[in-house]
C-alpha cells in the first residue's frame, strides 16, 4: 500500500493551498458578522479548478478519486483557517449533487447537475425538520401525488448556506407510506410558489454562511423532479456517504488548525524562564495530539479509497472516519485551548473560532450515537437493530 500522494495530487494539493492562503485571516470578521463573500470565495475555487472534484466529466466534473477531494479539503481549511473554503468543493460533489446522481431519469442528471458541478447553483439538502434529526424514517413532510405532480407541505431547517441555493432536494414521505418505505426525494427549485425561504437561528460554530429553513405549503412539483420515490430509503442514504467523508475531512482540517496554532504558541510563550515547550506536560500534549491527528488522516484516506470502487465511500468506512474525527476534533481544540492558556478563551486567537466550529462539527451529518448503530449493523449483519 502506497501512503505517497501522487503527482496530481501533489499538484492539486499545491492549488488548494495557494487559495487558501489567499483567503488567510479574514475568518474572525466573517464569523463575527455571520457572513462571508461566498460568490468571491466560489470564483475563486472556479478559477483554480477546484470545483466538482469527484463528479464525472460528462457533467462537467473532474472525474477525480475521493481520495483527490479529502487532499483538496483538507488543504483549502487548514491553510485559510476556516471551514467554507471547503464548502465549494462540498457543494459541488457533496450530497446535493450526489442525490441527483441517483435520479432513475437521465434527464434530471443533465439538466442539474452541469450548473451545479460548475458552481453555477447550489443544490442543497432539505432533510432535517423541527421534531425529526437522526430519525429520519419518521419524516413529517409529506408529497401527496395528484396527476402528474406532486404536492408537498412541511418545514425543514438547518439548511447550510440556504440564501445561496437554487434548489433543494427534499426528502418526503411520499403518499403516506410508513417508516423508511415511504421516504423519497424531490428537487424542488427556488422560487417555486409555496416554497418560502426563512433565514434560521444563529449557530455558535461554522457561522459566516446563514442556515435556513424551507417551509412547503401545498407547493407542487412534477413528478420529473422525483430523485427516488417511495422504496428507495437505502439507495438514497449512500449519497450521505460522501457527507459522512467530508465531515470527517473538516474534523481533520480542525484539528490540524488546533494542533498547529498551539505548536506557535508554545514555542513563543515563556513562563519560569524558559520557552512553556520545553515543560515535558507540554510537548507530552503535543505528541497525543499529533498521534491522534495522523490516525485520523489515514482512516479518512482509508474511507476516500472505497469511494474509488463505487461512486460512494463505503457506509462502515466512512461512519468509522467521521465518528472518530467528531470525536477527536473537540478534544483536540480544547486541549490547544489549554496550551494557550487565559490567551485561548480571547477572540484575538483563533482557537476559541476552532473549538466552537469542532463542537458544531460532532453534531452535523450524523450524531456520534447514530454513527454507532450503522457501524453496528455493517459489524453484525445478522443482527437487527431497531434503531439502525
């Protein structure tokens, strides 16, 4: 097995950084204010051919591996110090994308997927509701059939970066099927009467791109714009896979900022007379977090190569890769809170931004509890688990 990345990869990788760096140090303003210049950010992600990485070239894409992307990711965050470089690279391959790359008509991929492979639109999901998070075989939102369309009622939120989308693809039950049957997925296009827009509560961490809300009053689509209707749960979760890898990624990419923003401090920070690295409780907590940072970085490269046998990372591998990095991000945060000392909990240092987008990170795209039932079901197939 060959860890090395390859040239193109290495090239890739030299692009990512170079942006990145562009983009260096303007994070305290966007997170303060709520909002970054995401159309400046996307051109210039466009302009260095960062855009629709893993998507196949006949929509425009790249036709790249999962592996390219986590380089790419991981590179754009860590260099710029903020998590929406990699959100050009997410919209543009992630599960939006990824949800019409599962649509039964060819028709819906070609019309799509070439405006939002380059950028052009956003595609976002609108999965979570207010009663209904992880459990998502009891969805509320309901697409109703009636001739050749259907019509949908029902409010979604947590909708990252919504004032920037164009359409969304909504998960529904459809026709009033129970549990997981019933669940499909429509795309529903901005603007389309009965679909209202609303701007959601504030979030303490990955701020700078607004998350809103969808509200579905008697809003009717054709039925063209069905994904996968009713009986297609399964085939519709493994586009979440490519999610579940980039959660991950940005876990890294968090914890990489924390480790490396805490290695300055301590090189520079005296206490006793002498340089705070040189105390052995100190650089013991560099080594912890740079061991627990590398066995992060190689079960997300492991999770990116299954991707390379089918169009989706594998559910076991890339649950495993973001329930770690979830986990581990926190953890390395606030231990380079710790390092900083009283400087760590002030806004001058970017640490306290790093732990509060880590907190924000656990709970998005999969709660750590329900990362563990699908690794349990994929661990014990002959078992069955109610709740996954």
């Amino acid at each position: 097995m060959d860890f090395n990345l390859s040239a193109d990869q290495l090239a890739l990788q030299a692009r990512a950084r170079k942006v990145g760096t562009q983009w260096r140090g303007q994070y305290a303003l966007w997170d303060a204010d709520d909002q970054a210049p995401y159309g400046d950010i996307l051109a210039s992600l466009r302009d260095a051919g960062l855009l629709g990485l893993t998507m196949p070239k006949e929509y425009g894409g790249r036709g790249g591996t999962a592996l390219d992307y986590a380089v790419v990711v991981e590179e754009l965050i860590r260099t710029s110090r903020c998590w929406i470089l990699g959100e050009g690279p997410f919209a543009t391959t992630g599960p939006g994308p990824s949800m019409i790359l599962l649509a039964q008509d060819e028709r819906t991929r070609a019309k799509y997927l070439p405006s939002i492979v380059a950028g052009r639109i956003g595609c976002a999901i609108a999965l979570t509701e207010p009663n209904h998070g992880s459990d998502l075989t009891e969805l509320e939102t309901t697409a109703a059939s009636d001739g050749e369309d259907f019509i949908l009622n029902g409010h979604k939120r947590f909708i990252t970066g919504s004032p920037h989308n164009e359409l969304y693809a909504v998960f529904a039950r459809f026709d009033g099927l129970p549990g997981a049957r019933g669940v499909g997925c429509v795309l529903v296009e901005k603007g389309t009467p009965g679909c209202e827009l609303l701007r959601g509560v504030e979030w303490v961490g990955v701020r700078g791109l607004p998350h809103g809300e969808v509200v579905l009053t008697d809003c009717r689509v054709p039925k063209e714009n069905v994904v996968r209707g009713a009986g297609h749960f399964r085939e519709l979760m493994t586009g979440f896979n490519m999610e579940r890898l980039h959660n991950s990624i940005y876990s890294l990419a968090l914890a990489s900022i924390a480790y490396e923003e805490a290695v300055a401090y301590v090189e520079n920070r005296k206490s006793f007379g002498k340089d705070i690295i040189q105390y052995q409780a100190v650089y013991h907590d560099l080594v912890d977090m740079y061991l627990s940072i590398e066995a992060q970085r190689l079960l997300t490269w492991r999770a990116a190569t299954t991707a390379d046998q089918g169009v989706f990372p594998r559910v076991l591998e890339a649950s495993l890769s973001k329930l770690h990095g979830s986990q581990l991000a926190p953890q390395i945060a606030l231990t380079s809170v710790k390092l900083h000392g009283g400087d760590g909990v002030t806004k001058p240092f970017p640490v306290q931004t790093v732990l509060r987008d880590a907190v924000t990170a656990m709970v998005a795209g999969g709660a750590p509890e329900v990362l563990k039932n699908a690794i349990a079901a994929q661990l014990f197939p002959h078992r069955r688990f109610s709740q996954a």
